[in-house]
C-alpha cells in the first residue's frame, strides 16, 4: 500500500480504460437495438421471431450512425469536459500570483517527484473537498474550494494535493473521465429512446401487418423495454465497479509524498461530511477527494468511509487519529468561534464570578454616564454602589 504510482495499478487502470471504452460501444448497440425492437413491437402486428428480425434489420441500418454519433460524444468529451466540469462547478484557473501558497506546495511535491505541474483551479464554495481531472498531461488540473483553503493548515493542503497528484499519477482520473462519458451517452441515448417512444409512439411503419399470425408485440415491447433498463443501470454499475481501492492507494501515495501519515488523517477528519459541492453531479462527486453521498449501506458508496481510509493509514503509515472534528458554530452574540459563551469584560457583568463571590449582579450598570440602578434593593447591604475600581465593601 505505502508505494507511489503502483506499477500494476497503473496498468490495471490502463486495461480497465480500454475495457470500458469497448463496453461503451457495446451498450450504445444495445440501446439501439432495443429501441428497434420495442419500435416494432409497436409498429408491426407479427410473431416475435419476426419482430426480432425486423429490429436486427433495424438495428443493422443504425449502428452506423450510432457509431459516428458515440465517437462524436467521446471526441467532444476527450478535448471539452474540463470546460464542462467547470462551468457546474465553477472553478477557474489560477497562477503563482494569484495564490503563491497553494501553488509553491504543488509545485513543490510536483518537483520532488520529477512530474510536470498540472494546473491549478479554485472554486468559490464553503465546502471542503478538491479533485483532479484531465486526459494527460497537457489537460491535467487539480480544483480546491476556497473552504478547504480556509480551514486546513498547510502541511493538510499539501496532503490533499500529494492525494490528488497520485490519482494523476495512477491513472485513476482518466479511468474516471471515461467512466463518465460512458455514462453520459448511455443516458443519453436511453433517454432519447424513452422521448422518441412517448412523444411519437415509434410509428416508424404506420401500424403495418405482414400477414402472419400476431402475439409477438407484447413480448417485443416487453424484452425492449428490459434491454434497455439493463443498459441504463449497466452504465450506472460501471462507475461504482471501479475498484474503491484507489483511494486507499491515493491516499498512501500522499503519505509517501509528504511523509506526514498525521496531516493525512488530519485532513480527512476535517473534510468528512463537508464535502458535498452545490450544483455538482453525481459524477463529478465521484472524482472528489471525498463523496459524502451514500445509497444503501455502502451499497452505493463510490469511495470508503473517512473510518476505514484513517484505519488503513494508522495500521500501514503509523499515523495517530485525532477522532472526529466538530464544526465549527454560528457565529453570533453570545458565542464566540469556539462556542464558548463571550468572556466579560471590563464593561459586561460576571454573573458566574459574581455568584461565587457571594454577591448578585446590579439590574443595570452604575457609572457617571449611567441612570442609577432599577432596582437599588437587589444589592446586598453589605454592598456599596460600585466603583470605578469595582464594588467596595464595609
């Protein structure tokens, strides 16, 4: 686990980026001829090995310009889904200049490794969370929001960098970036079925017979229909099959970076729960240092519990867990930022200290700017008015 850049994580994630992409293909035909087939259990009154061959015909006539359509898809996503990725999220570039401190600590782990510095992106949110995106090495960016600045120390922000430079390194963001595109013209073409077939009714062929016995329009609808939620749910199986031991691996390799397993843990206590990025996709959240959204027990879940990843780093880096970091409260008047009620000072009274003293405090204050007390009774006789110096006793 303590390794950097894991040779055959690496080219596990090579294998998988090519698999998926073949599987890509192979949903879209999928969807296409399921989409014919439920057409023409729609369109023809014929038995179901007639209707089966109708939709191959179909399909045979299609699949071409699926594929144009699909490789338009990939092309567009290759060059253009930064710029989508930010536009939901709102991040955008920044330079030396602009944040000196962030970016002397990416490039200087980047220049203790001997790896090109990708580039550097903020977003404006309260949220705690950073991800990296990007195909290769002209496109690769890392994105931090303005929060997990403000409330991480260094030595934390440059493990959540060494983080993601690791998933740079070990090809988990590539694996990533298809996995989504995948996604999207999965979604897109099933979608576009759905549509065709509500609005339009699949009347491709004007409810035509062909003379043989019918029956076989229900079972056609019925295994179209089935194809094509298979499909959709295939789409949405391939992102959480990628292996969620990427971040285990992610998270040792910023150990290895930094050699501060503590700042690791550190800052994993301090994001957890607090990552979730307003307006940002399920697939982006994916991407995330951490993805607080979670389905049924961990069902659904596409990274480990912040519990297993600190558990992992304790027992193979020998790092110490400070346990669970509360946030931070409202600031507001009668609390200060660590919410504790406000100290009394020299013009607010100490009721507790009052109280221990034996004496009550006054209902309104005394002083040579001041109306004399309410209440005059409520101060014990053993008790002048106060004065400058404070109380005076007999």
């Amino acid at each position: 686990m303590a390794a950097y850049g894991l040779y055959s994580h690496i080219q596990s994630n090579r294998r998988r980026s090519i698999i998926l992409l073949v599987g890509l293909f192979f949903l879209v035909y999928v969807l296409v001829y399921a989409g014919a087939l439920v057409a023409e259990g729609l369109s023809v009154d014929a038995d179901i090995n007639t209707l089966l061959q109708l939709a191959w015909l179909d399909f045979l006539k299609a699949a071409p310009f699926a594929t144009v359509g699909t490789l338009v898809w990939v092309v567009i996503a290759y060059y253009f889904h930064q710029n989508i990725i930010d536009a939901l999220t709102g991040g955008r570039e920044v330079q030396r200049k602009d944040e000196p401190r962030l970016y002397d600590l990416l490039e200087n782990l980047c220049i203790s490794r001997g790896i090109p510095t990708p580039k550097l992106k903020i977003m404006e949110s309260d949220a705690l969370n950073a991800f990296s995106t990007g195909m290769n090495q002209k496109q690769y960016s890392i994105t931090v929001t303005t929060g997990l600045l403000n409330r991480l120390d260094d030595a934390e922000i440059e493990s959540v960098l060494g983080h993601e430079l690791t998933h740079i390194r070990n090809g988990d963001v590539r694996m990533m970036v298809i996995a989504v595109i995948i996604a999207g013209v999965v979604s897109f073409f099933a979608e576009l079925v759905f549509r065709l077939w509500f609005y339009n009714g699949f009347g491709f062929r004007g409810g035509r017979s062909n003379g043989r016995q019918g029956g076989g329009a229900g079972i056609a609808i019925l295994i179209g229909f089935g194809l094509l939620v298979v499909a959709y749910m295939l789409s949405f199986v391939i992102r959480l099959a990628l292996s969620r031991s990427r971040e285990y691996l992610a998270d040792a390799g910023s150990v290895e970076l930094t050699k501060n397993p503590d700042a690791m843990i550190s800052a994993l206590r301090k994001i957890e729960g607090r990552g979730e990025l307003p307006g940002a996709t399920s697939a982006v959240m994916e991407m995330c240092l951490d993805n607080p959204r979670q389905g049924f027990g961990e069902l659904f879940d596409t990274h480990p519990s912040v519990d297993e990843r600190v558990a992992a780093l304790i027992k193979f880096a020998g790092g110490h867990d400070p346990g669970p970091v509360a946030s931070p409260p409202q600031r507001d008047g009668a609390q200060n930022q660590a919410g504790e009620p406000a100290p009394a000072g020299p013009w607010s009274a100490a009721e507790g200290d009052m109280a221990q003293n034996g004496t009550a405090p006054p209902a309104a204050p005394s002083g040579p700017w001041s109306e004399p007390a309410a209440n005059p009774t409520s101060v014990p006789p053993s008790v002048t008015a106060p004065g400058p110096w404070g109380p005076h006793r007999n």
